[in-house]
C-alpha cells in the first residue's frame, strides 16, 4: 500500500497536542471534527495488546463540544435526542443518539450536563453545531450556541486508574462509570469524566486550560512510566471487539436508531418530545428492515475504505460490510455490517468479496467480546 501525508492547513485543525504525539512517533492521522485525530502509533495489534494490559494517553481533541447555554438550552438539547433526558443530573453523561425528522442519525454524542442551563455536546464526526444552530433560530430559542476551547485527553485502560490517583488522589477512583467532577491541576480546574472509547477502563480529561493541560500531559507520561504509559489513540480492534459504533463508519444519517441496536437510547414511552418521535414510532409499529450485527469472515486481513456488499449463496445481496479488522482474540477478521431482513439472524452464513476472491462470512451477535 502507498502512503499519502495528510496536508495540513487551518481546516484540518491542529490539536495542543499534536507536537507532542509527532514526537512521540504517531504514524498515521483521520480527520475528525475538522481536526486531526491521531489513528496509529506503529502496529495496530501492539497498540491493543498495551491498551488492554497497561494505560495510554490518547489525543481526541477531535471529540468537540456544542455547547448550549442559556433559558432554552435543556429544551433544545431534549428536541435533538431520542433519549429522555427528564430526568438527568448534573454532574453525569449520557450517551444520547441525535436524530432529524426522518429519525436519521445526525450524530450520537455524549451529552454532559454541566449546570441546568448548560450542557456539553460531545460530538462524533458530523457539524451538529450547524443542526443546533438551524433549531434554535427556527425555534426562536433563547441560547447561545457555540464551540468552546475544549481539547479531551483520554486515559485508558486497566492501569489509567492507579495513575489517574497518583496525580489526583483517592477521589478520582471513587467516580462512577459517566460521572464527571472536576479536579485542580497546577493551577487550574478540569473536567474529568470517567469514560472513553474503549472498554478497558479509564478518565477522559476536558481540557479548557491549554497550559496547564500541556503540563498534566508531560505529567500523565513522568508519573506513568511505572505502568508502561504508551501514547495511543482509540483504536480500531479493540473498538470493534466492544462494539463501540463509529458514526460515518458504521451508522450515518441513512440509518435509524433502531437499526442500529441503539435501542437502549431510544425513549418512545415517555411524555417528552423530540424531533423525529413520530417517523420513530411509525418505525417501530412497521418493524425495521435491516439491523446491525457482527460478522466474521474467514480471513487475516482487511481494509475496509468503503462498504462491501454482502451476498447469500444465491448470490442474493443481503447486506453490507461497514468496519473491519483482523482480530488477533478470534484469529480471524470480525467486522459490523448491516444486513437485511431476514437475513441479520446469528449463523446466517454469507460470501463477500476482498481483493477480487472470495470469502465464507457468519453473522453474529454485538459486541463480539
Ligand atoms: N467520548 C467523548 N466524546 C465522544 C466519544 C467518546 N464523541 C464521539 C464519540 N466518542 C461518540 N460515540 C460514542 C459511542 C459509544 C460511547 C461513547 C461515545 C460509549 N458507550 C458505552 C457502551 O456502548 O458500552 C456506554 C454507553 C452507556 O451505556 O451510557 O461509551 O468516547 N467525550
């Protein structure tokens, strides 16, 4: 395969932590957001062995935050969720799919509430702050609505927890799992939410003070070498083994929540109301035709730059293939696909096409792990 560079330039924004990961040997970016986001430090499959047994410092500046501030703001956040959030606290997170009249998925952020009238919308990669924007003018709302100077760093896996303490004590390990607080570092307050994308465990730190985030990164790594710190960046095997989507990967705005097994987020039995509830339940009375499943694939490698076409022994399409990757776990590739109806059942077997040959597939359950 050839390499390509990415050329920089104002609209693919750098992060505060660029230098340091291009020191550190970052080896190839995506772009997220409009910004870098950092996709491999060398092996793929080394990455996931530290990831699961020691703890990386992850650069995901490329997960913004809408804010939205002000009298209207709960009201607006609500009208762009299927998820109720009546009942949310202050002080916590929610994964929250984000939907448009036709109950698309624009997104699926994680919401903070940081105050009753202020809430962060942390945002996979689509321009959710021009739909909040068109809501709220449409809506006459009373908010502000902006980008705030926020760049996350992730700590994750087994050991983030025992470093994370040595930098802020005993209390950080006391966090529930989408709890936030916030924390005193050199001279400056941050945010910090226990979570991230992995399943190995971990802190994502909010940082708005870039200085005193520039030191607790050098600081992440001095105090970690004890655990083997290792910079790293979410990553595509492990991310697949747990099942964590990735919206324009996997799901887009061509997809519905239920498709998607977002289930879980989606609130039809409540008394709140959001943009796209009646297309949703319209969905859910007619049944959805097509669902996203696991699959594996009897093979060692792949790419996946595109979706690949699915097909039955009839050579019926039957779905397509959106992410892949060879997972050492299994020792073979697992991939998510959506497949069609009635063809999305465990053990359906399949034929897909890699590099002009072709390959025996079994659909399966998520997450694989
Ligand atoms: N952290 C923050 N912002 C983000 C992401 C993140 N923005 C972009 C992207 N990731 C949003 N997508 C997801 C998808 C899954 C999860 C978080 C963000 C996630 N899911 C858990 C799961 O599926 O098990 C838990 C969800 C729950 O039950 O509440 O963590 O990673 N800041």
């Amino acid at each position: 395969m050839k390499n390509y560079f990415i050329a920089k330039s104002r609209r693919i924004r750098s992060t505060p932590y660029t230098s340091r990961i291009e020191n550190q040997g970052v080896t190839a970016y995506s772009v997220y957001n409009h910004m870098l986001l950092p996709a491999a430090f060398g092996s793929l499959e080394d990455s996931y062995n530290h990831l699961k047994e020691h703890v990386q410092v992850w650069d995901v500046a490329g997960e913004r935050q809408v804010e939205v501030f002000g009298k209207d703001s709960a009201k607006l956040v609500q009208l762009m969720t299927c998820r109720d959030l009546s009942k949310s606290k202050v002080g916590r997170c929610y994964y929250c799919p984000i939907i448009d009249d036709k109950a698309g998925l624009i997104n699926d952020p994680v919401i903070l509430k940081l105050d009753e009238e202020r809430w962060w919308i942390s945002i996979a990669d689509s321009d959710v702050i021009l739909f909040a924007k068109g809501l709220a003018i449409g809506n006459k709302f009373d908010v502000k609505i902006f980008e705030p100077n926020v760049d996350i760093l992730a700590v994750q896996g087994p050991k983030s927890f025992k470093l994370m303490e040595k930098i802020f004590g005993k209390k950080i390990t006391e966090m529930k799992f989408f709890g936030f607080d916030y924390f005193e570092f050199s001279g400056a307050k941050h945010l910090i939410a226990r979570s991230g994308w992995s399943k190995q465990g971990g802190y994502e730190i909010y940082v708005e003070n870039t200085k005193s985030g520039l030191a607790l990164y050098d600081k992440l790594f001095e105090l970690g070498k004890e655990f083997n710190v290792k910079p790293g960046c979410p990553n595509l095997i492990e991310r697949i083994e747990s099942a964590l989507l990735s919206y324009g990967n996997d799901i887009d705005n061509n997809d519905n929540p239920l498709e998607c097994g977002l289930d879980k987020y989606v609130n039809l039995d409540t008394e709140v109301n959001f943009l796209g509830k009646e297309k949703l339940n319209e969905i859910r009375k007619q049944g959805i035709k097509r669902k996203l499943m696991g699959v594996k694939i009897e093979t060692k490698t792949i790419n996946v730059a595109k979706s690949i076409k699915i097909f039955d022994e009839k050579n019926n399409e039957i779905g397509e293939l959106r992410s892949g990757v060879y997972s050492p776990h299994f020792g073979h590739v697992i991939g998510i696909a959506m497949m069609l109806k009635p063809y999305w059942n465990k053990s359906q077997s399949f034929k897909i096409e890699l590099n002009g040959k072709s390959f025996d597939g079994k659909v399966c359950d998520l997450p694989f792990i």
